[in-house]
C-alpha cells in the first residue's frame, strides 16, 4: 500500500474512548470476571454497537427497563446515568447494583439537586429522549424543563427570572450550546451559570481536534454509532468548520467509495465511545485506495482516569484480602 501523491489523512487527537467511556467498559469486563455470567445492564453501556456486541458475546445482557432483570441478579446502570427513580425500582426488584455513571454526569446531577433545594428553576440544555437529560431531569422533575437548541428559548417560562440557571447535557455541541446560553440570556438576563462547565473535557477536545481538520480537509469521517450524541456532534462540527461532506460509520465497510471522487485530504476521528481497532480499520480501508500518508491534528493532551466504581472496588478488595488471608493462614 503506498500512498498517492497529494493524498492524505488527517487523524484527530484526541479522539475514541474518554475515562467515562474506558471505565463504564472496564466495569462491566470486571464484573463478569467477578461474578460471572450473566451481568445485568441497564440500556447500553455507551453507545456504541461494537462495544455492546463484544460485551454481549462475554455475557452482558442489555436491558431497556430495570423490571426485566430477574430478582437477585446484578444490573449495571450505564455511563450515561439514571434517575433515583430507578435506583428505587431496583431496591424493589431485590437487584445488586453498580452504578457506572460517568463522574462528570454525576456532577450534573449534584448541580441539579443542589440548585433545586435552592428552589431555582432550572434550564437543562440538551436532547429530548437521551438518556443523560432522563437521567439528570429526574433529579428534580419538578424544578427541570428542558430547553432543545436555541429554537425552543421562545417558549421557555419561568417563575422567578431573578432565580434561574442553566445546566447541559455533557455530549452536547459546544457552539450550540452557548448560542442557546446566550438566547437564554438574553430572555433571562440574570441567568447564572453552572460553577464549572457541564460539556465534559473530552467532547470538548473531540470538537476543537474536528475544527481544526475540518478546515484542512474536504471529506471528514466520524466513526461513531447513531445514537451516540457526541459523534454526532463531530459530524456537524466537521461541516461548519469547512468539510465539503462528513459522515457518521460505524464500520469502515461502510464507507461509500464515491465519497472519495475529487478529495486529496480525508480527516478522520472517532466518538468518545469508540474503541480505536475501529478507526485503524477505517486507516487501512483508506491506505488500500492510496490515502497512507496519515497526519496527527493533535487539539489536546488528555490523562484523566477514574477508578471503577465503588461497588466494584468493594468487592475487588474483600477478594483480595480474602485471597492473601488465605495464603499466610490467617483465615483459619
């Protein structure tokens, strides 16, 4: 495979799995590993299809409503998190649970909590139906309205313009979000702001790497599946940042060979929940029609980790210890 001349791809980084993604994944791997087959998990662990195939073929099985899980078992609550209605549901159902929410969805839902014992009316960016906004409008539904992009701003109403904030969904555009921040403002001039960002760091930088590309190249190719919000993003940030096409693939045997017809520069990144075997296949589908010469558009360092949930780590330890009691004979 040898490169063409004047052909080439451009690659994001960052790009593929953020912590929250790698340690909902993780999670679920460990928990097999511990408690064996079956592991119960509520919706996707993220989504992803490839990642949700792969954990299946290991014994996960993926459920819609806690109610379908058997008494007794396990059920995991995916990355994107849950209402305390279903940590309830789940108390009911005699269930064991571990709750792999990502940390920065759990900050969003302590925001809300706060704000509304603070009896603020709170204004939740994000997408009708994700399970992020169920998640974290359950929190407080009677406090929460939903504001969908700067096209639903007209409608909104509130009881104390004096005492309102906005929260967002953590996979949400940047540059649409503060267009609707600052249409909120403008209706709402008193309008205060999460104490820290909600869009989280990861779909940040994903965004900044695609800004960057997508001035450079005609064609950019998001891996991604189509109910992962984030990648979807990336496609419509590709195009306002000057692709002539984007498209959002899951496999590279998806791609349509006549996206190529007049394109010298290919940018290619993947969502926050897509493993990178992913994106190498899509390498090597381009290098085979003469796109190997690959450039990094690095927007971003990233080092964040974080450790598994507590549930989990509970029981690693106990293992543990109960495995070195064991060999020293103090378990006698």
């Amino acid at each position: 495979m040898t490169a063409s001349p004047g052909r080439r791809v451009l690659l994001a980084a960052p790009r593929g799995y953020c912590a929250g993604v790698d340690r909902a994944v993780i999670a679920v791997e460990k928990a097999l590993e511990q408690y064996g087959a079956p592991v119960y998990v509520r919706h996707e662990i993220v989504h992803n299809k490839y990642v949700v195939q792969t954990l299946e073929k290991k014994g996960a099985i993926f459920v819609e409503q806690t109610e379908e899980v058997p008494p007794g078992n396990i059920v995991m609550f995916s990355a994107h998190g849950v209402a305390p209605v279903v940590h309830e549901e789940a108390e009911r159902g005699r269930l064991a649970t571990i709750d792999a929410t990502c940390p920065l969805v759990t900050k969003v839902h302590k925001e809300a909590v706060r704000f509304a014992k603070e009896d603020y009316d709170i204004l939740l960016i994000g997408h009708e139906g994700h399970e992020e906004v169920i998640g974290t409008s359950g929190e407080a539904p009677d406090h929460i309205q939903l504001v969908d992009g700067p096209k639903d701003v007209a409608k909104v109403e509130v009881r104390d313009p004096s005492k309102v904030v906005w929260l967002s969904q953590t996979t949400l555009s940047v540059d649409e979000t503060m267009e609707t921040v600052d249409a909120l403002k403008e209706k709402f001039p008193q309008l205060i702001s999460p104490p820290s960002d909600d869009i989280c760091y990861a779909t940040q930088n994903r965004q900044l790497a695609v800004k960057q590309m997508g001035a450079e190249a005609e064609l950019v190719i998001v891996v991604g599946s189509r109910n992962s919000s984030n990648s979807k993003r990336l496609v419509e940030v590709a195009k306002l940042a000057g692709a002539r096409e984007a498209y959002l693939v899951d496999f590279a045997d998806e791609i349509d060979e006549a996206w190529l017809e007049g394109v010298t520069t290919v940018g290619v990144t993947s969502g926050a929940s897509v493993p990178e075997v992913l994106v190498e296949q899509v390498l090597e589908w381009l290098a085979q029609r003469g796109y190997a010469d690959v450039e990094l558009v690095k927007a971003a360092e990233e080092s964040i980790t974080f450790s598994l949930p507590k549930e989990l780590r509970r029981d690693l330890r106990e293992e543990a210890a109960a495995l070195i009691a064991e060999r020293t004979g103090s378990g006698d």
